[in-house]
C-alpha cells in the first residue's frame, strides 16, 4: 500500500484511490466542485488544484490517483507520494478560481433556499477574497423550469456539469445537457424533453452551488431550523438511507433527503420516496381509538379501547381468532402482534395481508425502485411466520369458521378488493389498528389509532433481506400511539410479557427467528446488515 505525506501527514493508502478521497482519510479538506465519487471525474472547476513534489505544475486532485513510486523516484527514500494543499501557490489557485466562478454570481445568499449547505458560500470564506476585481455589468441568464420537481436559477450555476452526467450515468435519461460554450454557456434541456425522471431531485442534492433547486422546498425555513433524524424510507420495498428534517415546534415534515449506504441507495433517492410524506399528510389521520355505538364510530380512551379488544376477543374459542399482520409495520411490531395471538389468545391463524400495492420497477443503469411500494413485506414475513394465507383466510371468514379478527394496516394505501372487503362484512367481530380513515375502518368496531413509520421505531428487512433500523422523526398527532405502544399494552393485558422498548423485542427475535441470529442495534448500526450475516460476539448484545 503506498505511503503518502499530505501537508506533513503521513498516510498509508490503497493504490487508484484519488487524492480527494485520500486527504478525507487523514480529515484534510480539498475543495471541489465537479468532483462527486458517484459520477465519472472531468476534473473541470479546476477547484482542486494541488502540489506534488516533482510534477512542475499544479494538478487536480480529484483526477490524480495515489500510486506506488518505483525505488529510485520515492521522495526522501519512502513516500510515494508528497502532495500540499495549503501553501501560498495553491492558495492563489484557489482564489483566482473562486474570483472567476463569482464573476456573473449574483451573490443572493440571503434568499437563496440554499443558503447554509452552499459550498459556494463555504469555499468562498474558507478559501477566497474578500472583494472582487470584477467592475462590469454580470451577465443574468433567465431562470428555466426544467422538469416537474426542479427550477434553474442559471444566475448561480457554475457549469461544474454534475447534474448533466447524473442524467447520464445514473438514469441513463440525458434529458439535460450545456448549451453553448464560454461566456454563453449554460444548462438546457434537450428540445421537446423535460427532467422528468424519477430521480430528478438528486440534481439539486449535487448542485454545490443552489443553482438547481427543488420545488418542494422552496422558500421554507431555513435549513439549520430542522431537527434531522436518519432513517429508512418507507415508500418501497428498496429501503434507501433517508433523513428526515422537521421542526419540533409544528411537529411537520420539510424536507426528506437521501443518505449514503453503498449497499443500498448509494447516494440516491427517487422523487415518489422524498414525496412520500405529503401522501401521509393528506389522510385524514386518526388521533383518538374510536369505538363504534348505535352504528357510528366514536371518540373512546385507550384504557377502554384495550380492555374492550383483550375481553371480546377472549370470548371467542381460539379457532374463531385470526390476526393479520402489515408490511408497513416494523418487525419488532409483527413479532409481537403473532406472540400476543399465539400465545396470549393460542389462536392458531396468524396472516399476513399479501394484496400490496404494486406498480412496475423502474430500472435505471446505477438504481432500481422497485414497484412493491410495502417496505417491510420481506421482514413481516420473517417475523409473522404466517400459518394462513391470505386467501384461505378470507374462506374461513365465509364459511364462519373465522368469526374475530384483528387487522392491522399502517400505509398509505388500500388494495383490498370489493370482493374482499364484502367477505370481511361477515365478521362478528374486527379491530383495525391503522393511521387513517378508510374502507375498512368503516368496517370496523374498534379502530386502534397508529403510527407512520416516520413517527416510529424499530427495524426493516428490504427485498434484498438488509436489515435496517428506522427513527422517529414526528410524533403521531395528539392521542394516537406508535403500532409498538398498542401493542405493548396488549402484551401486557393478555400476560404475554413486558416490554419497555422495541430493542427488547429485537433481542427476542434475534433468538427465536431465522437469519437474524447475533443481531442487534449496536452490531446494525447506521447501515444495517444482510440476514444470515456473522455478527461478532461483542455486537450482538
């Protein structure tokens, strides 16, 4: 491995790595713009300029690889490679760089809604001057609707070409590109095309600069206002790295943005998953449990509600009860929802609702969505361990072997069909613990008021059997209880255990389920890890 010193630092580091990422190892900044370790290097913003010892001129750091000098070329008899980035040649590189960049800027920082997390803004009081050479009127190209979710304000582009080489690389849509050269050089789309993508949000996430920005989140509050809490999203079964930003205050979303996992998302997120939370804040959400009296479902309290659920499903024999667990809950919910049916009311039918919501999977050349948009199917499956499917389920409710049943929900959407949902208006007896009002809670005799999976915590599998943890961002409104809240007072009720936490559940399930043997939060950590996977033994408590 080749030795390195980088402005006096020594550093062992693998051969091909570029020096950007090898200055990042020791915590030594390079400034870039055009650089991004997702897309291929032009090396253009000529930001990164470093020294090397030995090479007559300044080089881009984010184009020169570290590579292993022969003997006779190894600097003082040992380093491969002696780089500098903060001496006085390199300084005045990067000034005159930043001086050239801000010629047509409009220096809008007080209103731009990139304002904070600019590396503009940044570089220039890190690395530039303090006032300006340039004396003449600054050109203002018009600023251009590119697509449904994102504007370019072409003031504050500095052509660093990041968001054209995404739509070439990632999405394979080239839907954009840049139109002249010099002086009236800018970013256009192609004619009779429009960034309309799945991904096209991930060009404001590269913008270094706030040049491209998302509609959605235009002119909110400022971005060190928000509370920030990393999680999964909820919007399929793919189950990207996210971080939800909200504020406390109004408890309310305002942003969600993707976070890198290289073994998930990478650095991306498609549009319908950072969206998703305007879906959830449409429905008409449950705040109370409401009990239904004289036909019409009304407001009741939780110590009632409960109560009412334990004792009228206690006169039922155990062969009469049928659970139905969700995708959209946690596995550390599911697992307790069966233990509380197999075990606290020994009914012998525990299901799991297999009629998703499912669209097609959009496949681009460095990302997949996947059209299961349930992101906890392949956990519920694992924790729920289903002995009735679906289907069977609805045939013992016909024949009215099946006559109480409990039904869980959590997502967005209904899938049930008018056939199903005429099977199930022959219960005697049916909970629904769900967020919103819908077809079956008009159904239901009970209504148990849950939780989103971003008012919650807990652990998703994804399709590709990683498991993962998520995080409460908001808080269920008013009354409502997390899914694990309700039915930890179930637990409790029907003498199943006591639990205070969803990590003790988590360590059950580690026990007692296949493939999550050793596991823990601790040993899961920010990334999560794939079922079956070895943990060590320090990890897995």
């Amino acid at each position: 491995m080749p030795l390195i010193k980088i402005n006096g630092i020594e550093t062992e580091v693998p051969a091909g790595v570029n020096l950007i990422e090898a200055a990042k190892q020791i915590g030594i900044e390079i400034p870039h713009y055009c650089y991004h370790p997702g897309l291929r290097v032009v090396a253009s913003c000529r930001m990164c300029l470093v020294k090397i010892e030995g090479m007559p001129k300044l080089v881009p750091a984010c184009q020169t690889p570290v590579r292993e000098a022969p003997p006779e070329r190894k600097v003082d008899g040992k380093y491969d490679m002696v780089v500098v980035t903060n001496d006085e040649v390199v300084k005045d590189a990067q000034e005159s760089i930043l001086e050239f960049l801000l010629l047509n800027h409009p220096v809008d920082c007080p209103e731009c809604d990139q304002a904070g997390e600019c590396l503009l803004q940044d570089y220039t009081y890190k690395y530039g001057k303090d006032h300006s050479r340039f004396e003449f009127e600054k050109r203002v190209p018009p600023r251009k609707d590119l697509g449904p979710e994102i504007l370019l304000i072409a003031t504050r582009c500095i052509l660093c070409s990041r968001c054209v080489r995404f739509t070439q690389e990632v999405t394979g849509t080239r839907e954009i590109f840049i139109k002249n050269r010099g002086y009236q050089a800018e970013i256009e789309v192609y004619p009779g095309k429009s960034l309309n993508n799945k991904l096209s949000m991930c060009t404001a996430d590269i913008c270094p600069v706030g040049a491209l920005v998302t509609k959605d989140f235009l002119f909110k509050p400022r971005n060190w206002r928000y509370q920030k809490v990393r999680t999964v999203c909820p919007g399929c079964s793919v189950g990207c790295n996210v971080q939800i930003e909200y504020m406390d205050e109004d408890n309310q979303i305002y942003r969600i943005k993707p976070v890198y996992n290289a073994e998930v998302n990478q650095w991306w997120a498609c549009d319908d998953g950072r969206l998703l939370y305007h879906v959830y804040r449409k429905l008409e959400r449950f705040e109370y449990p409401l009990i239904r009296e004289n036909g019409s479902l009304v407001r009741s309290n939780w110590k009632k509600a409960l109560l009412t659920v334990r004792d009228t499903f206690r006169k039922y024999r155990p062969e009469q009860i049928a659970v139905v667990g969700s995708g959209y809950l946690t596995n550390e919910e599911n697992y307790l929802l069966q233990k509380i049916f197999r075990q606290g009311l020994e009914s012998p039918h525990v299901c799991l609702n297999d009629r998703l919501y499912r669209e097609e999977d959009v496949v681009y050349p460095k990302f997949v969505i996947k059209g299961e948009k349930v992101p906890n199917y392949q956990g519920a499956q694992d924790t729920l361990q289903p002995s009735l499917s679906f289907d069977d389920l609805l045939k013992k409710i016909e024949k009215g072997e099946i006559k109480a049943l409990y039904w869980t929900g959590g997502g967005p959407y209904q899938t049930l069909s008018e056939a199903d949902l005429a099977v199930l208006d022959k219960l005697e007896w049916f909970v629904v613990q769900d967020i919103a009002h819908n077809v079956l809670t008009e159904k239901a005799h009970l209504v148990l008021a849950g939780a989103t999976a971003y008012e919650k915590e807990g652990t998703f599998t994804n399709y590709q059997n990683r498991v993962q943890r998520i995080r409460p961002g908001v808080m269920p409104p008013l009354a409502a209880k997390t899914d694990f809240e309700i039915l930890q007072e179930l637990a409790d009720l029907l003498d199943v255990g006591v639990y205070i936490r969803p990590e003790q559940v988590f360590l059950e399930i580690s026990e007692k389920v296949d493939g999550y043997q050793g596991m823990s939060y601790a040993a899961l950590g920010e990334l999560g890890l794939p079922k079956g996977q070895k943990v060590p033994a320090e990890m897995a408590k």
